[in-house]
C-alpha cells in the first residue's frame, strides 16, 4: 500500500519522464537535421539519443514500480526434503574432517 508521502515522489517521477523524453526527442531532431545537412559526427548523436531516452523508460519503469511496492517475486523457500538432505551431507562432512570415517577416495587399497 502506498503511504501519501509516495504520491509526490511518483508524480516527480513522471515529470522527470517527461523531462527527459522532451530532451531526448528535441536534441534527436537538431542531430537528425544537423546529420542530413552534411556533419558526419552528428550521426552517433542520432542515435545516442534514442537509446537514452529508451534508458530513461527503463529507469522509469523500475522507480515507479520500486514505489509501488511491487518487487520481482523472491525465490521459493527451501523444501524440507533439500533441508534433511544437506544436513545429512554436512554431518557426514563434518564426521569425515573429524577422521571418524574413511575417505572413500583416499585410493587406499584396503
């Protein structure tokens, strides 16, 4: 649930957005007419800046949905049957660092 101090970051959020889709798109065109008049450099500019204004929607997309509260999914608890399996192998690891058991791959010949 979102609290009511949320509600100003999320509509900052959106400004920003808004900000900089306004930069990103502006600054594309004055490349894109410099480019078409003849200056060469200004071709990596047409490009640059639609992948940074892309950038900015993927960042958008994270804040909001960090505020929101909705997190990727955690992964899955551990079953109880991985549980008793693992303490099953550490105690034989600990039984077998104690020297209580042989090492199977010691290459003894018995």
């Amino acid at each position: 649930m979102r609290s009511a101090t949320s509600r100003p970051r999320i509509w900052r959020l959106h400004a920003s957005l808004v900000a900089a889709a306004t930069i990103c798109i502006s600054a594309f065109l004055v490349e894109l007419s410099r480019a078409l008049g003849g200056n060469a450099l200004s071709w990596a500019y047409v490009f640059e800046w639609p992948l940074l204004l892309a950038y900015s929607f993927y960042l958008w997309h994270r804040l909001v949905r960090d505020e929101h509260g909705s997190a990727p999914p955690a992964l899955p608890d551990e079953t109880s049957q991985d549980a008793a399996a693992r303490s099953a192998w550490n105690e034989y690891l600990a039984r077998l660092h104690a020297g209580e058991l042989d090492d199977p791959g010691a290459g003894g010949n018995g």
